[in-house]
C-alpha cells in the first residue's frame, strides 16, 4: 500500500484520520479488508470503499479473500505499470464518474514531471503529493476534456504506435483498427503483427479492415486506427493505382470519404500516419505517387484533427 493518502473519518481519536497502510499491524477497529483478483479493498466503519489495484505482498493484518462488490469511493493504482488496468476497471463498473483515482508508485519510470502530468490526465488519474487528505464524501475533480480526433506522425521505429496506444489504454473500451496484411507468409512481418497484438490490452476489440470510412462511421466506442501509411498502400491496391491513370482518381475518392468520416466521427479517435516528407525522393514513379497521397491526407486529416502530435525517437514533439 503507498504511505500519505489519508481518508477522513470522525470516529477516530485526535487526528480524525486513518493512513493507509496501519503502521501498527493491525487495521483500526471496525475496518474490513478483503482480497481478491483487484487488489485490497479496504471499507471503513461508515462504508467508504478504496481500493489498491496492484499485486499484494504479504500485509501484518488478516483479511477477507473476494473482491470489491461495487464501485469503490477511491482507486489507488499505479498507472506507470499498466494503465489498462484502469479500463478493464471501467469497463467492468469499479471505476465510474464519481471514483476519486489516484495515482500511486509515482517514480522515475517517465523523465519529467511534465511527461508525467500529461498521461495522467490523458487517462483521468490525479497524483497528489504525500499526506494529502482526500475526503471521499466530496465528488473528484472534473476530468480535461479530451480531443475527439488525434493524428500522431512518426517515421519508421518512432514509437508513434506506442504513443497512441498510451493515449487510449485506461479506456474501457476500444476497438484496434489493424490496417496493414496479416503477415501471412512473411515470418518477419508477422513477428512485427504479433508484437504488436501482444502490447495492446486483452479486453480491446481488433478490426481487420480497410473500410476506414465505414468504421468512423459506425463506431460506438473509442478507435484507434493503425495506421494510414498501410491504409494506402491497400487502397493503391484495390484500385489497381501504382501505374496511374483512372486508379489514382479512385484512390483520391477514397480519400475523400475518410476525411469527410473523419470529420463527422462521433467517437474519439487516435490515428497513426508515417510522417514521409523526411525522407529521400523515391526513385520511382509509383513510389513518389505513394508519398503524395499520404502527405496530401496527412495534411488533410491534420487540418480536421484537435490534436496533431509528431513522435521522435519516442518522444512526443507538439502539439502541432
């Protein structure tokens, strides 16, 4: 359990406080403790829940072996290890709009505070320093809002995929728009689907489509669109493009119904896009007709996106 997080209750003697975790071995008369797959729920003698959703040690003090039942008032986790833990909580009805979420384990595993204000509010998380005092009879603060439509850019190995997997992961629901082959065939570029597929959480839905459209257009639930360099290379595909002529007006038109979808979505939306124009001139025709279709919808998508961030050596640079 983290030490300084304090939770107010009148019948106590003098400070009226209890600290988290009992320094003496033993919990305060009247508080219950149970275990279960969450982490430690601790529920004090007027019924107020708070639950630590992390691995536990041994504890000095005997406690119950099932989970929490409802909601609690307040959730203790440490984010920096595994934000989707929290939307699997959300997803399952433990962590709601009138849950006090505070960050905990707080360390260097991010390089700056800044770094570490930003996904904290990313994921609806506070941090608060040591011997804060929290009253959960009050409701938490007002989440940031969000943007709806992110474009995250990057070049190859940037780490844009990652940052926008960091974007969604305390979400309770997300569907993973997977845009590129399957790897069927290719050993290396199936290592690459597979890493991927293992980085994102358990309880995220996947989609295996090129109808991007379609998908902005339907969607309940928050997407995340990996990516739009693949997207294209398919559409060149279908519409038989890399010789030019009428396929490039299709591709074109294709184009255009994902900006219109993009820009009528009602879901929140993370996309990643190779950023290409810092690379060589390509030697080819088709290759150079590639490279000024993806710039053209990046910019096209940038111009109808609250959020554009460009990704570099795995740091994010913006916004934009």
């Amino acid at each position: 359990m983290p030490s300084g997080v304090t939770v107010p209750h009148g019948d106590l003697p003098s400070s009226g406080f209890v600290v988290l975790p009992p320094s003496g071995g033993s919990l305060p008369p009247g508080y219950q403790a149970r275990s279960g797959p969450d982490g430690l729920t601790v529920t004090t003698p007027d019924g107020l829940r708070i639950l630590y959703a992390a691995a536990l040690p041994a504890l000095p003090f005997p406690y119950a072996t099932t989970g929490p039942a409802e909601e609690p008032d307040m959730v203790l986790v440490d984010v920096l290890d595994r934000p989707e833990r929290l939307g699997d909580l959300r997803r399952r009805g433990l962590v709601g709009e009138r849950t006090h979420v505070v960050a905990v384990d707080v360390d260097h595993r991010v390089p700056t505070e800044a770094e570490l204000a930003r996904r904290t509010a990313l994921w609806g998380v506070r941090t608060v320093p040591d011997g804060t005092v929290i009253d959960l009879r009050d409701p938490p603060p007002t989440p940031p809002l969000l943007p709806r439509r992110t474009l995250l850019l990057g070049g190859s190995r940037s780490g844009k995929s990652a940052e926008a997997e960091l974007r969604l992961a305390a979400e309770p629901d997300v569907l993973y728009v997977a845009t590129g082959p399957s790897g069927e065939g290719d050993p290396e570029w199936s290592r690459r689907v597979r890493a991927h597929r293992d980085r994102r959480p358990a309880h995220w839905g996947t989609a295996e489509t090129t109808d991007l459209a379609g998908v902005l257009r339907s969607a309940t639930s928050p997407l995340l669109i990996d990516g739009l360099g693949t997207w294209i290379t398919a559409v060149f595909d279908e519409c038989g493009a890399w010789s030019g002529g009428e396929g490039l007006d299709a591709v074109a038109a294709r184009c255009d119904e994902l900006v219109a979808a993009w820009r009528q979505t009602r879901v929140r939306v993370v996309a990643v896009s190779d950023e290409v124009g810092l690379g060589v001139v390509p030697h080819t025709s088709s290759g150079r007709m590639f490279r000024d279709a993806l710039g053209r919808l990046n910019q096209r998508l940038s111009m109808e996106s609250e959020d554009v961030g460009l990704v570099v050596a795995g740091r994010l640079l913006g916004p934009i």
